[in-house]
C-alpha cells in the first residue's frame, strides 16, 4: 500500500463532527514502517489533535524517530500544507530533504522538502549552550 492510499483509508476514520474536514497522514519511518493518523477534534477546538501529529504519535509510541518521507491528504480544492505546529514537529523527525507529498482526493499533488515547508525551522541547534 503507498503511503497516500494509507493516508486516504485512515482519513476516513476521522472524528471531525464539528469542521467535517477530515484529514488523513500517513508517513514511513527510517525502517521502512508506515505509521498512520487522522485527526481528531473536541467541542474545545485548541484541543483537537492534527493527522500528522496523530501519525508522529505513532512512530514514537513504535519506539522509532526517523520519518523517511509523509503523505497527507484532505478533500479540498487544492493540497492542504499542515499547520505551523505539525510542520515544528515533522522538522523535529525529518531531514531538511524529507519529502513530504500534500494530497487533495480530487487527485492534486504538491511535494515539498521539509526546508520548504518550513524555513527557518527553530531546531536542537538552537539550544546549544543552554
């Protein structure tokens, strides 16, 4: 399975009674292991849980770190970018070069390194001498 179909079938899973915006994240880890999430919201909406947070969520509870490349997928006109949080915590387990492919169901693709989703990305390296 390619990690859009993964992306596509947990995206249906989302419990999104509030926004009906469902949103599915698939992603593969250095070891070769797909790792899937979909989001989440609660009636208290800063309370929700992203798709890609849900999938990070995943492959560290598996005990891995690494993502190799991610997919995420939403039914909109045009592929959704994650929001400033989920590209913070994709840029904590990806390589600046990690590919990661945005996805719309209408069959739209956009793939974009991490460096580009999120320049400037505040890292580990910024703590140095703390």
């Amino acid at each position: 399975m390619t990690l859009l179909e993964a992306a596509t079938r947990v995206r249906e899973n989302a419990y999104v009674p509030y926004s009906r915006f469902k949103v599915g994240a698939a992603l593969r880890s250095a070891s070769g292991q797909v790792y899937i999430g979909c989001n989440v919201e609660n009636v208290a909406y800063p309370e929700g849980t992203c798709a890609e947070a849900g999938a990070i969520a995943a492959m560290v509870a598996a005990g891995e770190t690494q993502i190799a490349e991610m997919t995420v997928v939403a039914d909109s006109p045009s592929p959704v970018p994650p929001c400033g949080g989920c590209r913070q915590k994709i840029a904590e387990f990806a390589g600046p070069d990690v590919m990661v492919t945005l996805a719309a169901l209408n069959g739209t693709t956009q793939v974009m390194r991490v460096a580009d989703l999120l320049p400037g990305a505040f890292t580990a390296d910024h703590m140095d001498g703390a």
